[in-house]
C-alpha cells in the first residue's frame, strides 16, 4: 500500500525512534559492584603515580650530591698529584713522594645542617672561601639541599681523603650521607678517587 508522502515522512520517523530506544534499551549502566571496582583502581593508579613522581623529584634532587662528592674528591685527587710544587727547591722526588697531601679537612658542613633540613640553602662565595673549599677550587653557586664535608689524614702513599654530602630531604630528622674517598695507587704514587660512592639513607 502507498501512503501520501506526508505519511510516509511520519512513517519513517517512528522508524527511526523506535530503533533508537531499542538501542537505548539494550545498553545497560554501571552496577555498583563495577562502579566501586573503577574508583578503587582509579585510586591505585593515582597513589602508583603519586610515588613514581616522588621517587623521581627525590632522584633528581640526590643527583646534586652524587655530583658533587664527585668534584670534590676529583680536586681533591689533583691537589694530592700537584702538591709537590709546594716543596723545597731540591727536594728529591722520593722525598717530595713522601710528603704528598690532600688538602685540611673542613671545619664542619657548608652549610650546617640544620640549613638544609627539608630546604634548600643558597650559600655565597664566603661560605667556600676557606681551605680545603678555596684550595680545591670549589663552591656551588646554585641553592643546594645537601651540606658539605671534607676529610683528610696522613701524607705520601698512606694519605686518605673523602668528600661527604648529608641531607634531609623530607625533613624528618633523619639525613642520607654520601661518601666518596680518595686513596694513592703506591704502584703509581698518583691519587684515585674510588669507584663507588658510600649511600647511608639514600631515600631520607
């Protein structure tokens, strides 16, 4: 049968509606049960990622010690191999050997540590104007989070030295340490920094 074309336009409009909530009909929401899944995953993932952000600013920020130990025992290394300059004209070469060393250990931390208890510390060209710092040629000019450290002892091949960074990143109180030492190679008489740096807390 052949309907008018206005027929046939309403026709095919209720055609199309009642398709429409057939489809609506067959598409069904959320139970609880899978809306307390979702948000409970959404919230492992967001805590997940929380962490990893952490770990990674803390990493980035330890990286600054790492370098920095890293300068400090290198000068250290090559005050120790130039110290024969400071010697006596006609000083033998076994007895300016003899007499190698490292330069004065640091009186305390630049800065205290108190200054970079869960803080950053903008130090100045007064805080690194004094041995060993001045002698190694050493400052950081940038703010730093951790306080700095120098230690050395004996003289010739029994010599030692260490650079030390200490600091306390989430302010609890409790400081991570990294130390690097230096020691001479007696086959060489030459000073080397040690392979590995010693981490005590690395994550506080």
């Amino acid at each position: 049968m052949h309907f008018p074309w206005p027929l046939r336009y309403v026709a095919r409009v209720e055609s199309a509606l009642g398709a429409s909530r057939r489809r609506r009909s067959g598409a069904r929401g959320f139970t609880l049960p899978e809306a307390m899944n979702f948000v409970a995953l959404a919230a492992v993932l967001s805590a997940l990622a929380m962490y990893g952000l952490a770990r990674y600013v803390r990493h980035a920020k330890t990286a600054e010690a790492i370098g920095s130990v890293s300068a400090i025992a290198a000068a250290a290394a090559a005050y120790y191999d130039n110290s024969d300059g400071a010697q006596p004209v006609g000083t033998t070469p076994e007895a300016a050997r003899a007499m190698r060393h490292f330069p004065p250990p640091s009186n305390g931390t630049v800065p205290p540590l108190d200054m970079v208890r869960g803080k950053r510390y903008q130090s100045s060209l007064g805080d690194w104007s004094a041995p060993p710092w001045s002698d190694m040629r050493f400052s950081i000019p940038q703010p730093q989070y951790f306080a700095y450290s120098f230690d050395s002892q004996g003289s010739g091949v029994g010599a030692k030295a260490a650079a030390t960074a200490q600091g306390d990143l989430d302010g609890n109180g409790i400081f991570s340490k990294y130390r690097l030492g230096v020691s001479v190679d007696p086959s060489t008489f030459k000073a080397k920094v040690d392979k590995e740096i010693e981490k005590t807390d690395p994550e506080e």
